[in-house]
C-alpha cells in the first residue's frame, strides 16, 4: 500500500463481500460502514493508496486511527436494533438469565408502534457482536455491535466512548470479542493482566466503562488483544476453576458508567 507522508499502517484484515469495516480512533470515535463496492471498491494495484475511510479532527489535538475490525453486516432495520437494544438491555439490567425466553419488544417510531416478536428478538441475539473498548486509564467495557450504525465511508464517525482525565486521555483498542475469550492488556511499564471478557460489564456506546486495570501515576495502558481459549477437556482441566488474572483480586471492578 502506498502511504503518504507521515501516514502509518495500523491493521490488515481479511473480509469478505458485504462485511462491516469498523474504524475507531485515540480520541474516542469509529466509523462503521460496508464493503460494497460503492464504499470500499477492489483497487487494480496492490500499492494503490486507496481511498479514505474516516475523517480525522485537526488542531491542539490531533487525531489517529488505532484500530481496524470487520464485522457481520447488521441485517436489522435501525427501529428493529433500536426495539431490540431496549429489550436487552433491561434484561441485563434486571440480571435475568441469558437462557430465558425473550419476549417481544416494541418501540413508538414516528407516531407508529414498531414490534418485534420473540422469534425475530432471538435471531438478533443469535447474531448479535459484542466489542471490547479499553482506554489508556485502564477503563474498558463491552457494547453490542448494534449500538455502531452503519453510515457512509468518509465522514467523522460517533462516539465509541466518554473520555474523562480519570478514564484516560485516549482509546488504547477497539476490537471483537466473544463470549468465553480473555483479553490482554500491556501498559507502558512493562504491566501486564489477562482477564475473561465475560467479567467486563455490557454498557451502551458512549459510557466511560469500569475499572479493568489500575494503573500507576503516569502509567498508560498502550496495546490490548484477544487470547482465544481453548475449549475445556480432561486432558487441559476442564473441571478447574481458572485463577484470576492478577493476584487474587477480581478482573473488573465497577467504576463510573456514564449510562448508568
């Protein structure tokens, strides 16, 4: 790929025709749009520079892209995301099994009642992605993947999430993550913790998230990435009880959750 003057490459990543590319920044925004070809079109040479993806702010601080994921294209209506996200999330809130059956939602959308039935409701569920966001003051948190719209390429994306000078000056990684896998993440002085994702609260896009890691005074989270578990056998201890990731202590702890 040709690169620009003080342009860097930050992710490869193979996807296949229609798939979501997801771009998000330090300062806290993403863009969300698919690989058709009126947005990301097949370019002839391999050293093409391609074209622009997301529109990055100028001035006193400027902006960087970090992160590079591709997800399964929402094959939802923006009203039936909105219905089913209300549906979920109370449920989550209210912290009813995950195996109940869900009931049908609905929302008012331009005076008219839009519903969702139990069958559609459990289809979402079953394609439903989650992300992991993590700020370089060790705040993170999981968003579903409905929460990210999907708009044209090219514009200056929404907000991923509340930066505050307690969460961090900056995102340190945006990226999939599925139920049952760790994540990874490294500070700058040579700290490290593992934790399972499932320990990492579901809050809505832009909330600021809980505490995953403390770092020290000056000390910055700079890279976070997925450890894939294995499945549980005999052989590797499938009847032991996975220690936590760092000394003892929980993996997540609650923290300021700007959606409450």
């Amino acid at each position: 790929m040709k690169l620009d003057e003080g342009d860097t490459l930050i992710g490869v990543a193979t996807l296949r025709e229609g798939d979501d590319v997801l771009l998000s920044t330090r300062l806290g925004r993403c863009i969300r749009f698919q690989a058709t070809d009126d947005q990301l079109r097949v370019f002839a040479g391999r050293d093409s520079s391609g074209v622009r993806g997301i529109r990055l702010a100028e001035g006193r601080a400027p902006d960087s892209v970090i992160s590079l994921s591709v997800l399964r294209h929402a094959k939802a209506t923006p009203s039936e995301r909105e219905a089913y996200l209300r549906q979920a999330n109370a449920r989550r809130r209210n912290g009813e099994d995950d195996a109940e059956a869900p009931a049908a939602a609905e929302i008012e959308e331009s005076g008219e009642q839009v519903t969702l039935s139990a069958e559609r409701i459990a289809e979402l569920e079953a394609a439903e992605e989650f992300l992991l966001t993590v700020t370089d003051g060790g705040f993170g948190k999981r968003s579903s993947a409905y929460e990210y719209r999907v708009t044209g390429r090219g514009g200056q994306g929404i907000t991923a999430v509340t930066l505050t000078p307690r969460t961090g000056r900056a995102v340190a990684g945006i990226l999939p993550v599925r139920a049952g896998d760790g994540a990874m993440l490294v500070t700058d002085a040579g700290r490290l913790i593992r934790l399972p994702v499932d320990q990492v609260r579901i809050t809505g896009r832009a909330a600021m998230g809980v505490t995953l890691f403390r770092v020290d005074a000056g000390e910055r989270v700079t890279s976070v990435f997925p450890v894939v578990e294995d499945e549980p056998t005999e052989e590797n201890g499938a009847n032991e009880t996975p220690e936590s990731p760092i000394d003892g202590e929980p993996a997540a702890e609650e923290g300021d959750d700007t959606n409450g």
